[in-house]
C-alpha cells in the first residue's frame, strides 16, 4: 500500500515521487474474509498494487501487482520527460541478438543493470550463439547485465 519514495536529510525524511494508482490503487490491507474470498479476489483483480521499484539517474522501473495474484505488470517512469510506459510484455526486448527479454532486478552504480534467468528458460528463448553448447538445462542460472 505504500505508494511514496522518500530520501532523508539527516533524521527527517522528505518524499521526492508519489505513485499515483487512481482507481486502480488498491486497498493497502485488504481484508477478505473466507466466505467471500473468491468476490472479493475477482474484485481485487482489476486492482494494482506495488510490488517494486528500483531506479538509477533517469529512471524509476516499477512492478506492479494486479489483485492478489502473481500477475505482475512492469513500467518506466522517465524521470526527465515525466513519462510512464508500460512495457507490453514486462520486459525490454532483446533487439542486439535476439536473446531472452530483460528487466532489471538490481541497478549498480547508477548505470549497469542486472537481470538473472534459470539456464532451462534461456535454452527455451532464442538462445544468442555465443552461449550455444556452453550451458544445458542444469547450468546454474546465467547474469545478464546491460550497461
């Protein structure tokens, strides 16, 4: 239900961006009780929540939850034009090699993005031919990092 980032100056802490859902922000702490629970969940289900934000210098890259479920809808909010896309496919496509797409999990040093996939989902996607016969389905699970 938190909806606010915020940065400190010494103890105090000052918000800098507010998530505006509208009328798709859902109840923070949603009561449902087991005799109704599947009302309310179809009701909640035209609901978002937010599941994550991170950000480097010009973005903010925000999940969000539909309802109760595990549907997540990703988006990026251009902190210099003001603007929020909503990625089709939750993800940036892969244009360089044609490789899996990618969103990020982890931003370091304001400029390098970083994403994980399991070995088995990467050897499902177009696999780019520089890790062809490198990795099989037990691999541990392979870094993708854009800089």
């Amino acid at each position: 239900g938190v909806d606010t980032l915020y940065y400190f100056v010494g103890k105090q802490k000052k918000p800098y961006a507010i998530i505006d859902l509208g009328k798709y922000k859902m109840d923070p702490d949603p009561s449902i009780p087991l005799a109704a629970k599947e009302k309310i969940e179809k009701e909640l289900s035209t609901k978002l929540s937010i599941k994550n934000i991170i950000e480097d210098n010009k973005y903010l890259y925000i999940e969000l939850r539909w309802g109760v479920s595990n549907s997540i809808l990703c988006a990026l909010y251009d902190k210099n034009t003001f603007e929020t896309k909503i990625l089709a496919d939750n993800f940036f496509y892969n244009d360089v090699d044609g490789g899996p797409g990618f969103w990020p999990k982890q931003i370091i040093n304001e400029s390098i993005l970083i994403n994980h996939i399991d070995a088995f989902d990467l050897l499902k996607a177009t696999l780019p031919s520089k890790l062809k016969g490198k990795i099989d389905e037990s691999s541990n699970p392979v870094l993708i990092i854009l800089k």
